[in-house]
C-alpha cells in the first residue's frame, strides 16, 4: 500500500495564530482563561486546552466581569464586542485576519446601502459574527439555492454578496452564477473571500484524487472547512472518510485500496494525521508514505498584544 499526504497539513496560519494567542494567554495569566466559542473547531485541541483550564463559554453572561476572554478564530459581532466592554472584561481578538477582511467588506457595502446577500451555513459562528456587520434591514442570508430562489429583493437593486470563509469553491461558484442570473446589478468583494487555507485544501483533495483509489480526511465534525474536504473527494468520484482521530478510521474500508490519500482540515493537528499514518502501518506495516511540498509553509500571521 502506498499512501499519498495531500500537500497541506497542519494547522493553517489563522488557526496557528489562534491557538498561540490562548498558549501565550494561558502561559501569562495562568488558569482560568475564557474563550468565547470553540478556539478552532477542533476535538483534540479544544480538549487539550480544556485539560489545562480553559474555559469556553457561548455567551458572555457565563464570563465574570472585570475577567480575561479570548475571542475564537471565527470572529464576533459589534454587539458581542460592546457586551465585552460592558462587563468590564479584558479582551484579545484571536480572529482569522481573512475573516477580519470579510467584516471591512460588510461594513463598506453597508455604509454604501448595498442589499447583501451572506452565503455560508446558517448557525456557523463565522457567519454569525460576520452577520453583525451588516446593517439588519439589508442582511440576506442564503445557504443554498433554494434560498436563493426564495429572495425577494428587487433584481434592478444594487447588490453585493460575501461568502463564509470555509466553503466549498465548487459549490459556492454555482450559487454566485445563480446570483448572478437573477441579480445583474450584483456586485463581488474586492477579493474572493473563500480564504487561501481552504481553497488550497480542496485543491490538494482533486489532486489526490487523481492518484488514489481512497481518501481519508482529519476533521472534528464541527469543521466546516474539513467536512467540505470529504465532499470534494466524493465529488472527484472517490470513496472518501472523515475521522476525528485516528482510532476512529475503520481498517476494514482499507482492504483492496492501493493508495490512500491522506489530507486534513485547516483546524487539525499534525500529530493527528502522524497518528493515523502509524495506525495504518501497524497493519500494513509496508507501506510507503509519499509527501508533496507545502505551498503554505512560510504563511504566518502576526499575533495581537497579549
């Protein structure tokens, strides 16, 4: 057996800068830190800090006043921010530089009067915060084509859409032409707002794609950006599986599979895929790991004051 690692492993920049925020916090300050939502949507790494004294809470009220809260790699809305301010509370903005960029686009089309259509999956906390930048009167949420279908904004309308950070770039392309034939006055962001981290990923999956018979992805199942990794091996016409850790991967899906690609969320671990590389060997003990250059090796996003 041969097994093929996707060319992106490991954390992604936004996520590295998210968990050293809490690490240096925690190392600082010491027991207990709040965090305001998951840091990242990650299993292990959430359980690991929760081990150290972490605590992470989905509403502010749980925090007490005049304490320490980081806010999660997903970003928050004003309103969570002045609530922060409200209770006195010391806080540290752990969110994704690429979501920040997201927020500046909302509040431009905003302040432009633009109807904005958001598309991301609804109750996903990057949406939720990104939600809170747009004034409400305009906001448009859309997860799907249905729901393009069921907008009822006037098509002569200017219009601007903004995408959740983490989506399929397959999938999110269908529903931004759709956009396009309903609404001709529609109106992109500066850039594209699917992040690097992501589109990288679901490249390196087609690629994988092409020389393996089987695709394994790491992702906790609250991971929006691992979730649609194991999609787009399906959609490449490769059996594909998502796992959490590697005790969870069925040996059994391995039998008669010569080459199995490996890839990971941009929330995961590298010691998460080196533990399912050695579960792998131990029973198929010959097998050979081939890896790929990394394009995202020298990426590192600047930490915050701490």
């Amino acid at each position: 057996m041969e097994i093929y690692l996707a060319r992106t492993q490991g954390f992604c920049a936004g996520v590295a800068s998210a968990v050293e925020i809490v690490e240096q916090a925690l190392s600082k300050y010491g027991a207990p830190l709040y965090v305001f939502h998951e840091i990242v949507h990650n299993t292990f790494v959430v359980s690991d800090f929760k081990s150290r004294g972490v605590i992470f809470v989905d509403d502010l009220s749980e925090v007490p006043d005049n304490q320490r809260v980081i806010f999660s790699a997903h970003g928050v809305s004003p309103a969570v921010i002045e609530e922060a301010k409200r209770k006195n509370l010391k806080f540290i903005d752990a969110t994704c530089p690429l979501v920040t960029k997201v927020h500046r686009e909302a509040i431009l089309f905003s302040k432009r009067g633009y109807e904005i259509v958001l598309i991301g999956h609804k109750g996903h906390q990057e949406l939720i915060g990104t939600s809170g930048y747009v004034a409400p009167d305009l906001l448009h949420v859309v997860e799907d084509e249905e729901d393009i279908d069921a907008l009822t904004i006037d098509p002569a309308k200017t219009i601007g859409y903004l995408t959740q950070t983490t989506l399929s770039v397959t999938e999110t392309k269908e529903l931004i032409q759709k956009l396009k034939a309903r609404f001709p006055n529609l109106v992109a962001p500066p850039r594209e707002d699917i992040c690097y981290a992501t589109q990288n990923r679901q490249d390196a999956v087609k690629e994988l794609a092409k020389l393996c018979d089987f695709i394994i992805i790491c992702g906790s199942p609250n991971s929006s950006n691992s979730n649609r990794l194991r999609e787009t091996g399906e959609e490449e016409g490769v059996a594909s599986s998502i796992i959490d850790a590697a005790q969870e991967l069925n040996i059994e899906l391995l039998k008669g599979k010569n080459k199995v690609g490996i890839s990971s969320g941009a929330s995961v671990p590298r010691t998460i895929v080196d533990r399912l590389i050695e579960r792998i060997q131990k029973y198929y003990p010959e097998t050979i790991v081939n890896s790929l250059p990394d394009p995202e090796k020298n990426i590192v996003f600047p930490l915050p004051a701490i």
